[in-house]
C-alpha cells in the first residue's frame, strides 16, 4: 500500500512538472539523423538483448550513433550486466524518492540533442516517462500513451498484447515513412 500510495505521489509529482511543457516539432526523417537515442526498461534480460542488437544494427547497417539507456528495475545491475560503449544503465538507487532520475548519466543522455529518441518501453514506469520528457531529443517517438501528446512528436498505438520485437518492427516501419520537405 506505501508503494502505491508513492507511485500515486510521483505520478502527480510528474504531471504537474510537465504540465506546461510544449513540444517543438522538428521532424527529423530517419535516412536524415545522425544520431538517434534510445530509451528502454532492461529489468527483462530478453528486452535488453533485443536492444542490444537493434542498437548494432542500427549502427552498422544504418550507420548512425547510438545511444541506449535502460532503466534496471532493482537497485543494483546483475553481475554480469554492465555499461558497454553506447549502452548506459540506470537503476532504483538512481531515482529520487518520486522516481525522478537523478543520475549524472541520465542527465548526460536527457541533454544530449539526438537527432531522434526512441522510447521503446512499453510498460509505464515513471523513470523512463521522466526521460522522455526531459530529452532535448529534436524528435521523439514512442507508444501511445492517454494524456502523453506533449511528450512525443509520434506515438504508435498498439494493443497491450504487443511484444518488443513487433513494437521495434512498428518504430522501423513509420520512421522510414516520415519524410520533411529536405527528403521529398
């Protein structure tokens, strides 16, 4: 019941911190950006090999620079996990007591201006809603969310049944489809 009546807390905390934020759409088409951000719960070992191959590919294939940063859902990272070249962690130990990150490598990646972040959490975890909001991204795109407009330059609704894989191959398949007035 503490935790729920925290989290009830946090959330109020955070929509009244990002209440008036408005969101300048600067659309980036994917063949266009450079550098791209991604955001994703790692707690799932199968998600964070997923992440970690979407990230080599989208470096060697696509050639861009890439940055991950995955939220661990525990206070310390397993043994065997840890900070690689373009793949940061933040855990429990790293949020304040609303859920707000307050990590310098958060910070780092939320003011970093990536040409495009990908939010590729599907769940609803607090931390991760903090480092969408707070990215200095040019352009943001993630899973529709209620109330979550101001935060996003492109949602994709799917069903609560989606997987990684399928919402991964929906991010693909729109950010190829956006195109700017430079890519016409």
């Amino acid at each position: 019941m503490k935790k729920n009546l925290r989290h009830k807390i946090a959330h109020v905390v955070f929509l009244n911190e990002f209440r008036n934020k408005t969101l300048k759409s600067n659309l980036i088409p994917f063949d266009q950006a450079e550098s791209i951000g991604i955001i994703y719960d790692s707690t799932n070992e199968a998600h964070y090999e997923m992440v970690r191959k979407y990230v080599k590919d989208l470096r060697e294939v696509f050639h861009k620079d890439v940055l991950a940063l995955g939220y661990y859902d525990q206070k310390e990272l397993p043994t065997l996990r840890f900070s690689k070249l373009g793949l940061d962690f933040f855990t429990r130990k790293d949020l304040n007591w609303f859920y707000k990150p307050i990590s310098p490598i958060v910070k780092r990646f939320v003011d970093r201006e990536f040409d495009i972040l990908i939010d590729l959490h599907i769940g609803h975890h607090i931390p991760v809603k903090y480092v969408v909001a707070s990215s200095k991204a040019k352009f943001k795109i993630g899973k529709y969310a209620k109330n979550a407009e101001r935060y996003y330059n492109f949602m994709i609704s799917v069903n609560e049944q989606t997987q990684l894989p399928a919402f991964i191959e929906q991010v693909n398949h729109y950010l190829k489809q956006i195109k700017n007035e430079k890519s016409k």
